[in-house]
C-alpha cells in the first residue's frame, strides 16, 4: 500500500492543477452531457446510404498497426465493443481508433473510389450515433475531422451530391460541438494540441462553406484559432521540437500545423474572413514561425536512411515518406531545448543523444527509460537502434519497450531509471545532472530514482565512435552494465575484437576490455511488428568504467 501511496505521489506532484479538475469536467461531461441532434443525422444517413447501391464486389481491407483485418462495405464493424463484448477477437483500442481516424479515406483502395468512400461515411453516420461511445472520444474525433474535411475538399465539388454534402456539414457540426466539450484539458501535450488543430481546420471549412450561419462558425473559428496559436507557442520549444520529444509525435504534430497554416491562409485570403479575419492571421503568423524550424528538427533527428530515430514512442510508419540526410561534412548539432545531441560525418556515421529527462514533466506518459541513451548509424545503415514501441495494449509488450534495459544505456541490473508504470504513468524520474559538448562530442550526466549517478561520453575519432561509461555513485548492488541493442541483420560473431556481420559480410567491429555477452532482443519498427536481433551487454565485473569503440570495417 505504501508503494502505490508513493508511486502516485510522485505521478500526481507534477500534473498541472487544469489537468486535476479536467479530469473531473471530462468525466462528468462524458457520461451526463450529449449533443442534440445526432439520431436525426443518423436517420437521414441510413435513408441515404440504403439508398445507394452497396460499392465493391469484394471486402476491403483495413491495416494499422500490422494487423489486417477485412470487411465488407456495409459490414464494417465499426463499434466491436458494443456487438461482441471485450476479448473474442476485438482488436485493440488504438486499431479501433485508426478505424475511426478515416485516414484511409486518402490512401488504399478506398482512396481511388469516392463512392465507396462516400458509402462508409454514411455508414459510420448511421451506426455510430452515440455521442458517449468510443467513436466520439476527442482523439478518433479529431482526427475524423482533419480527415473528412481533406476528403470533402477534394471530393465534395465533383460528385459528393448536394444531399450529401448538407448532411457531412452536420455531422461535422455535431462533431465540433462534441469536441469542444471534450477538450483534453486533462491530457495535455499531444492531444489537447491534436483536439485544437482539428477545431480550427473544420471551423475553416464550415466557415468558407456556409450560405447563411457562417458569421457563427466565423465568431467561434475566433475563438479557437486564438486558442490554437497559444498552445503552439507553449508546446514548440524554442529549437523546433515538439515538448513530447518524440520524433514521431513531432512529425504528427508538424504535419498537423502545416494542414491547419494551409485552411488558415486559404480562410484570410478568402472573402469570408469576417470576425475571425484577426485571429487567423496571428494563428497563421505563429504557424509560418514554427514550421521552418520544426523541420530542421525533424531532419536533424532522422538517421541517414531519412527515417526518424526512435526515441520515445515512436515509430517508423511504413509508407510515410523520408527524405536522404547524408551529410557532405562533419557536423555535430546539439538542440538545448529538446536535450539532443546529434553529429553527423559525411562518411554516412550518424549518432543521436538522448540528453534529457522524462518529458515534459506534466505529461511523460510518451516517455521511456532511455536518458543517455544513443542510436547508431555508419555508412548509411543503422547499427545501434532503439527498442521501439510494439504496443500501447499489450502489458508485457509495453512494459519492456518502456524499460530501461531496452535502450542503449548503462544500468545496474535490477534498477530502472525511472519508475514506468500502467500504460502511460511516471513516477519517480531520472534526473540529469550535467550536460556538454566536447572536443568532437558529448558528455552526459544522470542519476536514475534509486540515485545511482552514471556519467557518459560519447567522441568521434577518425571514422571511430567511443563510448566510456562511469559509475559515479552506487546506491544498490547489482552488476554495472552497458546495453547495446543491434539492428535487424546486424548479427555479432565472438572474438577479439567482435565483427558485426550485415549480409554475411563484415561491417564494423567493436573493441572493449569489458566482459561481453551476446543475448537476444527483439525490435519494433512498428507498432505491432517484433523482429528478433540481438543485443550486447558490457560488465564492467569489478571495475566502475566501461568503455568500447565502435568503427566501420575498413
């Protein structure tokens, strides 16, 4: 009873007090207040749907997360929770919530079909008409919105029908009014920036589309367009990154400003401009002073295959586009605001620094155990890499993900940096304690919320990259190690000093006095998919200091 008394604690004394009675308000709203209006929608919707005739000849397939799973058109279950109960082959909640996002509505097959994507509109209209389930929580809503907005600005004109389009703009209305109700106050970080993004996009659409109510939707774009440039002010931190840290949040996030900047400048240059006109102008001011920033940030932290380095919870996400960042010359980079070090060498080595503690602090629920922690590339292939992320569901999946031995860190065995509990909980946190450039690299260092203190620098020499770890303080007994986790078809052979194999073939070899054990690890480039590799772990046996040097095959 203790444990969990401290354990909440320390999750609870750094919350802000909104995210508190947020909580409260959330709750309350979610269970008591409903949007009128929505059966109505849902009734019109089904006259209409019933009266298409049903698209495709065969089902249609739906993957996130890797799992695929098929559906006819008018089949598509939209609410498993409700129809078949908890368990029995229900996928999990994040699968459920992509089904809900309608970002399939712009990539698959659905994509190529306005009249099938026209048919599951409607058909999410007529079956989901329910305000306090599932498909109305605030993140799958704001999504849904982004979504149906670009698909009805590019499908709307063409063959979208009158009818269609006027019953779309209520449901959207209704969706709005749902949102603003369930603003994640509570949740803070992504989220809540997600929820306001959203509203500013479908009040810019409402607005421009409006023949008689659009000094309404005008007056409340105002509004919210004030309120979104305040929270990208507070959650872009002065060197471009996102506050979560994470690459893939920070990608989602850009993305989302960039959608919002576009309706934005579309809206003031338009005609009906009216109350809001003010508001979007300075809205689109701060967008237009973020963005460039936010991707020199995101360049910088993707390895040189041009994919993001994955801190944090993130992902690779096949099919999102990358862009090459070889660099013609040596350079290092160091981001004070986000806490990463990054050098690059035009040879294609690549290293990236996690120097920062558990963020921001009111919201970590992204964070992992991964302070110091670095991923590897040379010659253009990643070496070192990162766990990943494999779920959000699955308890023992996310909790070796979040782990601290899951990250390229030096450790006591037994100890975790900080405390990762639940799905989405820190308590006690790692703190750093000193962080500097040096001659042709980093130094860093940190103590884990049992107080031991390690200290780690990380140098380039020649095409050579050395790392010395340090025990500066021990407060628990248990071996002094360092973990090294391998990419896919990275495979060690033992010796003196150890060959990293790529395709048979030698690629780099590291030298280390340490004692070394070749163990199996998995890696997540996705959410979902785990790839066995392996993973080395460096003892220090009696001594406080570990040091290996790492160097492409000549």
């Amino acid at each position: 009873m203790m444990r969990r008394v401290e354990r909440l604690f320390w999750t609870l004394v750094h919350l802000r007090p909104v995210q508190l009675w947020g909580r409260i308000a959330f709750l309350v709203k979610r269970r008591f207040v409903r949007v009128p209006g929505i059966a109505g929608i849902a009734f019109e919707a089904r006259i209409m749907r019933d009266a298409l005739e049903t698209p495709g000849d065969g089902a249609i397939p739906f993957t996130f997360l890797s799992e695929t799973r098929e559906y006819q058109a008018d089949a598509v279950d939209w609410e498993p929770l409700r129809s078949t109960g908890a368990g029995n082959g229900v996928p999990v909640k994040l699968w459920r919530y992509h089904l809900h996002y309608f970002d399939w509505l712009h990539r698959g097959p659905v994509a190529g079909d306005p009249a099938l994507a026209r048919y599951l509109i409607l058909d999410w209209m007529a079956r989901c008409a329910d305000d306090l389930t599932e498909p109305w929580e605030p993140y799958p809503v704001s999504r849904r919105l982004k979504s149906w907005v670009r698909w009805l600005r590019r499908e709307a004109g063409a063959d979208a029908g009158g009818a269609f389009l006027e019953l779309a703009r209520r449901s959207i209305v209704a969706q709005v009014r749902r949102l603003e109700l369930d603003l994640e106050v509570h949740l803070q970080a992504n989220h809540l920036l997600e929820n306001r993004l959203a509203l500013v996009i479908a009040l810019v659409w409402l607005a421009e589309t409006a023949e008689s109510d659009g000094a309404r939707f005008s007056r409340s774009l105002a509004g919210h367009a004030g309120a979104l440039a305040r929270e990208i002010e507070a959650q872009i931190l002065p060197d471009g990154g996102h506050e979560e840290r994470s690459p893939m949040y920070h990608r989602e996030m850009m993305e989302g400003i960039a959608e919002a900047a576009s309706a934005v400048q579309r809206f003031v240059a338009g005609p009906a401009r009216l109350a809001a006109g003010d508001a979007c102008v300075e809205l689109l001011g701060v967008c237009e002073a973020v963005l460039p920033k936010m991707r020199i940030w995101l360049d910088t932290l993707s390895h040189p295959d041009g994919r993001i380095a994955q801190f944090h919870d993130a992902a690779l996400c096949t099919g999102v586009g990358k862009n090459k960042t070889i660099s013609s010359s040596d350079s290092d980079c160091w981001l004070p605001d986000s806490g990463y070090f990054v050098s690059r060498r035009r040879n294609g080595a690549f290293i990236a620094l996690c120097a920062h503690a558990p963020s921001p602090p009111h919201q970590p629920g992204h964070a992992h155990g991964d302070l110091g922690s670095f991923e590897l590339s040379l010659r253009g292939c990643r070496v070192i890499v990162d766990t990943g992320t494999g779920s959000y569901q699955d308890p023992l999946v996310r909790r070796l993900c979040r782990s601290t031995g899951a990250h390229n860190v030096p450790m006591i065995e037994g100890s975790e940096q900080s405390d990762m509990w639940g799905d989405f909980r820190v308590g006690r946190r790692a703190v750093v304690q000193g962080r500097r450039q040096v001659t042709a690299g980093f130094e860093l260092g940190w103590r884990d919320m049992n107080g031991n203190a390690f200290l780690r620098r990380v140098t380039w020499e020649q095409d050579a990259l050395t790392i010395v770890d340090r025990l500066v303080v021990r407060r628990m007994p248990g071996r002094f190690v360092s973990l090294l986790h391998l990419a896919p078809g990275m495979r060690p052979e033992r010796g003196q000093p150890i060959r990293i194999c790529r395709d048979g073939r030698p690629f780099c070899r590291m030298t280390t006095e340490a004692l070394v054990t070749i163990e199996p690890s998995v890696y997540y480039p996705d959410f979902g998919s785990g790839h066995p590799t392996f993973a080395l772990r460096l003892d220090a046996g009696d001594f406080d200091e570990i040091s290996c040097t790492i160097a492409p095959e000549p």
